[in-house]
C-alpha cells in the first residue's frame, strides 16, 4: 500500500436515515477514496427477510443512494451498499437494484453495478449441514433439514471478500445482500493492504455514521482515515466533534464484549487501543489488532407462522392502577376461560397476551414493591392462533371481558377507553428467525452469487 490513508465516507447509519449532501461533498473536498454504507439489519425483526420487503420506503431510499451515486460518479470513487433493502434477501437485493438503475437512467450515470447475493439454496445447507460444517450459536441447538425448509428466506452475513472482489473486478456501485456492518466498511481499506486491526475498528466505530460523535445528531456522516498503523475519525459536520469517548464508547454499541468482536475470519481485538484527540474534532486510534480465526458466515432465516389480532384499551381507573399485576393475572385467567367456555377445542392451540405499557409491557419484570402506580396504562391484547380468523374470534369473544373487566368484583363494571371501533385489529402472520448459526467456509466466495449490470457497455443482468 502507498504510504497515504485510505479515507472512507460513512454518509450515514443506513440507507434511507438521511445523507446530507453538504456532508458528502465535504469528504470528497477531504480527498475521500470511496463511499460505503450499511442498509439494514435484523434491528426491526424477521419479517423483513421473511417478505422480501425493505422497512425503508423507496422515496427515502432513492433520495439518499442518488447523492451517493452522483457523488461517487463526478468524483470517480467506488459507492459500496451492504445488506441492501433491510434484509439483504435477494428480493430486497433486487429492489435496491431498480431504484439504483432508475437514478442511473434519469442522471445520466453510466456505472458498473456488481450486486451480491448472499440469499441461501436450501440443499446446500442440508449438505454442508450433513457434512458437519453447520454449528449452532446460543441459545440454538444443532440444525435439522425440518428447520431449515421452514424458512422462507436464508441469508448468510457476507465479509469483506465478495466485496474486494467486486472492487478489484472494476466496480463503481456495489449492492451487497446480507453482510457484516463492518464488512462494507472495511473492504475498500483491506484491499488496499491497509493495517487488518485499523480497517475493522475503524468500520465498527463508523458503522453508525454520526453516533460515533459527541453530537449525533448534528450530523448524519463521518470520514475515516485507515494507514499502516491506525486510524481516524472525524465528523462531516463543520459543527460536529469526535473525543475519545465518544469514538471508544462505539465498541459497546451491539457488541456483548466492548474489546472483542467476531467477524467473518477473525475477531478484533481492542483491548490495548489507545485513543487520542488531534484536535478539537478528530481523534486518532492505535493498537487495535486483528486476530484470524477459521473462516465462518452467519446465517439468518426467517419464515411466517400463525396468525395474530390485537385489541387496545387505556385505563385511568384508580383502582386498577394501584392493583396492576393482580389486574393482568386476573384479567388474563378470566381470558382464557372465556375461549376455552365458548369456543372450546376449536380455538386449537391459542395463546393470549396481556401487555400492560406504562408498567411492565417492555421488561416483562413486575416492578419492585413501592414503585407508586402510574397515571394510566395502555393495555395491548395479543391472541395468536393457528389462522387468522380463528385470532380474531379469540378476540371477539374476549371483548366484553377486555373492555369491562373489574379489578373489585362487588363494584359497578368500568368501561376503559378503547383505541378503535372495530376494537379488533388483524395483524397477520407473525414472523420469527428460525435460524442463529455458522456455516464454515474454505474459500469466503462459496455461498455468494455475483451478478454484473454494466450500464456503460449496454450489458447486464
């Protein structure tokens, strides 16, 4: 490698949260060698994948990938998208491509478009499965092929190797499936031979853009500097400032050890980084390193199971809020007997939740004694069944008890504020992850299917 840093531009956490043009121009004035971003993540659950869908509307997205793509078109410099449409499923892969491809027609850009697939045949998992090159992570045990056709979609979470690939093959805009946040920041520096331990640090201090700065939300992007022995991180806002906490405190973000983390290939190990300030905005990082292990890719499926309605209601009652739990286990054994009374056999395996937001309805922890009861609460009923007319009944049978349920039994009935007429709401099937597993790979490019749009030459998919 040259003795310069290879400088990437983080425009922002994801596709679609906001790039700020003003911001990117800025790291190209900066003297930036690539643009690279994340744009997804299971953060928002399993029916992403499950569907094929991206949780980001497609105006956003196309508003953020256009300043990128035009960007990275005047000033010659790769534009690298990971985990493209949320999910990173060949569908959302394939979305992400129309939106790129439209931008292009209607800019004028002419790129050279390498899209990654790292979508999953179900044989060869069974295959590999079969040979022993699957292994569970907790709290998951060993994989059969019933959990597996289960899925709808399967992705694995590609490293840096498809990546460099694409880039070293001529690459102007890469639209990656599933991969590692810090993959796609990471590659364009591997490739250039950089410090391994300063590329990966550098990508997971960056992979949210701005939140590795004492002002997030200032800003959207950052620019980092990776060399032979470090790196460096400053914001693309003039306004905005990087410290050592701020930049040091990103290895906590998602990560359950805030000195080790596992990639694809290896962990990397902060343990002895030592973070200093330049000035008042740019901090320099040392002794990150990088610890080869065998070669292994995540694998994330999803699929649709049974079906859900809700009911909401407020309650203000006094007498209710000073006796909540003893209100949720009554009201719920009151629920249950009412479906099993007048629906019966039926209703098949069901399940009632009661969610009591204002309380407990995100620990799921009864609140320690003493804790004064709060001014209202909201209280989420959840039926999930085996079709989605049969929730719905469930919830039809349990209105009147929902609605009117007392807490004092020799008091008149209360009547709790209910949300919505229709009260029930059919949410649809319920989507789940069936899969948290390693596949170990030889060769980092086995799994994962490249295809080449070369607008330039008329040529494509």
């Amino acid at each position: 490698m040259s003795d310069s840093p290879i400088k990437i531009i983080v425009p922002c956490g994801s596709l679609g949260a906001g790039v700020r043009e003003e911001e990117v121009a800025r790291g190209l004035a900066l003297g930036a060698h690539a643009i690279a971003t994340d744009a997804g993540s299971t953060d928002s659950g399993a029916a992403y994948l499950a569907l094929g869908v991206s949780k980001n509307n497609r105006g956003s997205i196309k508003r953020d990938l256009a300043i990128l793509m035009k960007a990275g078109a005047e000033a010659g410099i790769p534009v690298i998208v990971g985990t493209a449409g949320q999910a990173g499923g060949d569908l959302n892969v394939d979305w992400t491509r129309d939106i790129a491809l439209e931008i292009a027609r209607e800019a004028g850009l002419t790129p050279r478009i390498a899209l990654l697939y790292s979508e999953q045949d179900k044989a060869v998992l069974k295959a590999r499965n079969a040979a022993g090159k699957i292994r569970p992570l907790p709290p998951l045990g060993p994989l059969d092929d019933a959990t597996i056709d289960a899925c709808d979609h399967i992705v694995a979470a590609m490293g840096p190797e498809p990546y460099i690939a694409a880039l070293q093959a001529g690459a102007d805009l890469i639209i990656g499936g599933r991969t590692t946040d810090t993959a796609v920041i990471a590659c364009f520096a591997l490739m250039h031979g950089v410090h391994a331990g300063a590329a990966w640090h550098a990508a997971k201090v960056a992979e949210c853009g701005s939140q590795c700065t004492v002002k997030p939300t200032e800003g959207a992007g950052v620019l980092v500097s990776i060399g032979a022995d470090g790196f460096e991180v400053e914001p693309l806002a003039s306004a905005n400032r990087c410290d050592p906490d701020s930049v040091s405190a990103h290895m906590l973000y998602e990560n359950a050890n805030p000195f080790r983390l596992t990639e694809p290939g290896g962990v990397l190990d902060v343990t002895l980084a030592r973070y200093a300030a330049l000035d008042d905005r740019r901090v320099r990082v040392t002794g990150s390193v990088w610890d080869p292990k065998p070669y292994t890719l995540k694998l994330e499926g999803a699929s649709s199971g049974r079906y859900q309605t809700v009911m909401l209601i407020g309650i203000q009652d006094p007498d209710v809020l000073t006796r909540l739990d003893a209100f949720h286990d009554n009201l719920l054994a009151a629920l249950n007997e009412r479906v099993r009374r007048t629906i019966g056999e039926a209703a098949g395996d069901f399940h009632i939740s009661l969610r009591l937001y204002g309380w407990n309805a995100v620990s799921g922890e009864t609140p320690p004694p003493g804790t004064p009861p709060p001014r209202e609460v909201g209280v989420l009923f959840v039926a999930t069944a085996d079709s989605q007319a049969m929730a719905t009944q469930i919830a039809k049978a349990c209105n009147p008890y929902f609605f009117h349920f007392p807490v004092i039994m020799d008091k008149e009935l209360p009547s709790y504020g209910f949300a919505f007429s229709p009260a029930e709401i059919e949410r649809g099937p319920i989507y789940e992850f069936r899969l948290n597993h390693v596949v170990e790979l030889d060769d980092p490019l086995d799994l994962v299917r490249t295809v080449w749009i070369d607008l330039a030459n008329g040529k494509g998919a």
